[in-house]
C-alpha cells in the first residue's frame, strides 16, 4: 500500500509502515513544515492513503469536500509513537482491504468508518 505519513504523525510510524514493506512518504523526513491543503492535495494527486494525529483533516474533507484516497485519522488517548504503531499494526491486520477511498477514525478501542460524502 501507499502511506503518506503526516508529519505530527512522526518517522517512527514511516519506518514502521516501511519495514511492513509499503512505500511511504514521510512529511516529516522529506517535507517538513509542509501545510495541511499541500498534504491533502499531494496524497489525492499522487494516490497515497494520508496518515495523520490532525483532526483539521476532517474539516478539510467533510466541510470543504476536499477528494481523498483514504485518510486515516488517529485518535489516540497515548501519543507516544509504540502506539501509534501498534494501532496501526491492528488496522492494517483487521482492515487494510478497506481503507483506500475511505476516511477512517482508529482509536485504541475502535475503527470507525466515517461516512461517505454525497
């Protein structure tokens, strides 16, 4: 799969997806600073499921409709970068069929698959 890492998600959460053999593109090592719109846009052109701990990327996609090819929004209780991972690790093990076009809320307890924009 094709990952593209925000950057408040961290290069923990790259190189793991990296070592699970996806190819990523980790703002944080190759595009640091880069705006939010950049990254949407960026992952939408170029067909990279977004990666991110940034709720704003749901305004973006819900109140200004902004196209996606999959957002995986973590909300997560712990921060620390072993559990995003690990979060990601259960995803991706449960769900990694689903998430291309989807927008995806994962918390420790729950994947929820938001609904679609009409």
């Amino acid at each position: 799969m094709r990952f593209l890492v925000d950057e408040c998600t961290g290069p923990a959460v790259a190189l793991w997806l990296r070592q699970q053999n996806h190819e990523v593109f980790s703002v944080y090592e190759e595009a640091r600073g880069m705006e939010d719109g950049a990254v949407l846009q960026k992952a939408f052109d170029e067909n990279w499921i977004l990666v991110t701990n940034d709720r704003h990327f749901g305004a973006r996609v819900y109140r200004e409709q902004h196209g996606h090819r999959g957002v995986v929004l973590l909300r997560l209780e712990d921060e620390r970068a072993y559990n995003k991972i690990e979060v990601m690790r259960r995803l991706l093990d449960g769900h990694s069929e689903q998430l291309a076009d989807h927008f995806v809320v994962v918390t420790e307890k729950q994947v929820r698959f938001a609904r679609a924009i009409q």
